[in-house]
C-alpha cells in the first residue's frame, strides 16, 4: 500500500524535472513538464492504471468501475487530481502532492469494487507562469478553451500554439481534451491549504467551500525617458515614481476593502541608472470572497492608478491577462470530504473545518463541466510558492485515509442513486 514516505519521496522526485537544477520550476509544454508526466504515467501504470497525455498536455491514468477481475468499462468517471506546474522558484507540494496523493489512492483502491471509472489527472498548466493565463489544463478539459490564447507568448516570445508544436501537440486539435459532463462523476482535489489556518487551529485537515475567483492584469505606466541630471522635477514623467505610487495605491486599497491583491512583478525600462524610466509594467493579482467584491475592488484601484498616472503627466495601459469565476465545491461532494476527514484521527476530526480557498485551483475550471470538492492539507507556517513549502508526514497520512473514505463515500451515494 502506498504509504505518506511514498508520496513525499515521489514529490522529491519530481523536483528533479525543472528548467533549473539550482531550483524548482517547471512551466507549460516543456521538456521538464514532459518528463514530470512520464514519471506521473509510470506511478500510474504501477497502481493499474491505463495511462495517456491528452490533446492539451495534462497526463492522464484510468481504471474502469466494477473490479479488474469484473470490469464494467465506460462508466463516467470519479477523477482526483492537481496540477504539475509550478510557478517560478516552488515549493514541492503546491500541485505535485494532490497528483501523487491521487495516484496513491488508486493504487490502495486498485481491487475495490466501484460504481464509477475512476481517473487520475495531472494537469499542465494550472499556474498560467508561462503564458500569463492559468488553468490552461483544466480549461482546455472543462470545454473552456478560448482559441485566441494560442496567440499568447512567453517570455522568450515564444507562442502558445509554437509550444504545443515543440511539444509534439497540435493546438489545433486541443478541444479533443474536452470532457463531457456525462462522462464525469465529479471531481476531488488534494491541495495544501497555502495559508495559516489548519496549522493555527492545530489540525492536520480542512474542507472547501468556495473557491476565490482570480483576475490578473498587466499595467504599463507611460513616462518619457530623460537624462538624470539634466532634467529638473517639474519637466519629470518619471514612469517608475508612478508605479511605484501604484503599488502603494493597491495594498492600501486591498487591505482597507477586504481584498487581496498583490504586485509580483515590476519592470521598468531602460533600466539605466542615469536614466529617468520611461515605462514601467507590473502584475496586478485581485481576488476576493466573491466575484462582485473583486470586480468592485477592480473599478476602484483601475480609477485610482488612472488618477495617479494623470497627476504625474503619465498614461496607463491595460490589459487583463486572466479572469476565473469564483467556484462553489458541491455540497455532496463537500459533504464526501468531510466524511473522510471524519473518518481519520485528526484533531477535531468529528466537526472538520471549514475553509474558502483564495488561492485558485484547478477545481475552479472543472467547476464548469462537473462537480467539485477539495480536501485541504496543513503546510509549515502557511507557507506557499516558496522553496519553504514543506508539510508533515502524519498530515499526508491522514489525507491519504480521507481522500481514500472520501471516494469511498462517492461511491456509496452513486450506487445508491442507481
Ligand atoms: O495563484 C494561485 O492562487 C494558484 O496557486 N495558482
Ligand atoms: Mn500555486
Ligand atoms: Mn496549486
């Protein structure tokens, strides 16, 4: 039986698929993202698993309902997943361990008899870290693909529809991903909670209620470049004295409205130091409880940063480079991960807790074609995106018997509705 040492020591293997050897990351339709998928395939086919990488890059495993012996092919599918990629510099667990978690279960159910199929999934690009658009995976499976992101290029300039190429795909045919809702059952995912709360009340397990819709920008601010010396402040368009002015204007903003929003990167050009920076662009990450406080939120940091760019003679462009809705987790489903947290021995595991997630998940795109729940695991400190991601192995433990009661449950209420 797959044990919590197996998970973690898998999740360390996976490390080792990443563009850098001097730390994690691994981003969609590379080669690192192609070999964490043959190492998923292989932990698949060991658990009995009929293994495949779809249209759109997310690596897949199966296995029909009924029992090996007595399979019952075609049934739609329970499936447990997470995603591969990671953002830029990661921990180990942000993704990775809900896949192998995943994995692990199917291996401990591989002789039980289920109504359903049941399907592991390890999907590409939940981050959006390479082309600005997250959930490209889950997406592209949910029937949400939206062709005009093929146009959308990394870093390097390279485009998405390039990628799929260079990855052996064809973007063209990408809507092959899709799922039918007919054919699912549902959809659970094992995630760390990437925030304080399990380890603040002491426990190893949470549920989720609602996921929190995202929406991500890129704003340029527009100044003139100018000589360092010899221009005086009234003739200044110093575009990074205004984003800077921005940044400030957006935590404020966020902390007293109840939001949260946040600037990862900021870029300014020319970049010389004896230059005044013409241009400046920043990320802008907005989410909050509900899709209405967010979009609000939006209207009044868009009109302040407006307000400060006109003060300061600079102009302001935007673009949105991702929206999500926020996602409700099914109350069945919800109610099949609290059976399985009650069913371990986690502190308080009788009345488990309750969490809204305001970190996105791929749940939140599978949301459009099928049911979701999440099963929350407690990580060091809350700490996430960071190479300081660490989590316990007793909590792997306990969410390796919940997750397992929890498709148990699923099992039970499908069976009981036939
Ligand atoms: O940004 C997020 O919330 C997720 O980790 N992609
Ligand atoms: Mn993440
Ligand atoms: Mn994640």
């Amino acid at each position: 039986m797959t044990t919590a040492a197996d998970v973690l020591a898998r999740c360390a293997e996976l490390d080792r698929c990443s563009a850098s050897p001097h730390h994690l990351e691994r981003v969609h339709l590379t080669p690192e993202h192609a070999a964490a998928n043959r190492l998923a395939a292989g932990w698949m086919a060991e658990a009995g698993l009929r293994t495949w990488q779809d249209a759109a890059g997310n690596q897949w495993g199966r296995r029909e309902a009924g029992t090996p012996d007595r399979p019952d092919p075609g049934r739609p599918a329970l499936v447990l997943g997470s995603h591969l990629d990671t953002v830029p510099d990661a921990g180990s667990y942000d993704g990775m361990l809900g896949v192998v978690m995943a994995i692990a279960v199917a291996e401990r159910l591989r002789g039980t008899e289920l109504p359903f199929a049941l399907e592991v999934v390890g999907f590409g690009d939940e981050e959006g870290a390479r082309f600005g658009k997250a959930l490209l995976g889950s997406s592209a499976v949910a029937g949400s693909w939206d062709p005009a992101w093929e146009d959308l290029r990394d870093r390097a300039g390279v485009s998405l529809r390039q990628a799929f190429l260079d990855a052996g795909l064809d973007a063209a045919r990408v809507g092959e991903a899709a799922r039918r809702p007919e054919d699912l059952v549902g959809y659970l995912e094992a995630h760390i909670e990437q925030g304080p709360h399990l380890e603040a009340a002491d426990r190893s397990l949470g549920y989720v209620t609602t996921i929190a819709g995202a929406r991500r920008f890129l704003l340029s601010v527009v100044g003139e470049a100018r000589h360092a010396g010899g221009t005086p402040y009234p003739r200044r368009r110093d575009a990074l004295v205004g984003a800077g002015e921005a940044v400030v204007a957006v935590e404020r903003l966020a902390r007293d409205g109840g939001c949260l929003a946040t600037v990862g990167r900021l870029e300014v050009w020319p970049g010389a130091v004896n230059v005044i920076p013409g241009r400046a662009e920043l990320t802008l990450d907005l989410r909050a409880a509900t899709d209405a406080e967010r979009d609000a939120m939006w209207d009044r940091m868009h009109a302040e940063i407006a307000a400060i760019c006109g003060r300061r003679g600079l102009t302001l462009e935007v673009v949105e480079t991702h929206r999500a809705p926020a996602a409700p987790c099914a109350a069945w489903l919800q109610q099949a991960v609290v059976d399985g947290i009650r069913s371990t021995d986690d502190h308080g595991a009788d009345d488990p807790l309750a969490l809204w997630s305001p970190a996105g998940h791929d749940a939140m795109a599978l949301a459009a074609v099928t049911d979701v729940g999440m099963l929350f695991l407690r990580c060091a400190d809350g700490i996430s995106h960071s190479p300081d991601e660490d989590v316990r192995a007793i909590d792997v433990a306990r969410g390796l018997d919940a997750l397992q009661a929890a498709v148990l449950r699923v099992a039970a209420v499908v069976a009981a509705r036939a």
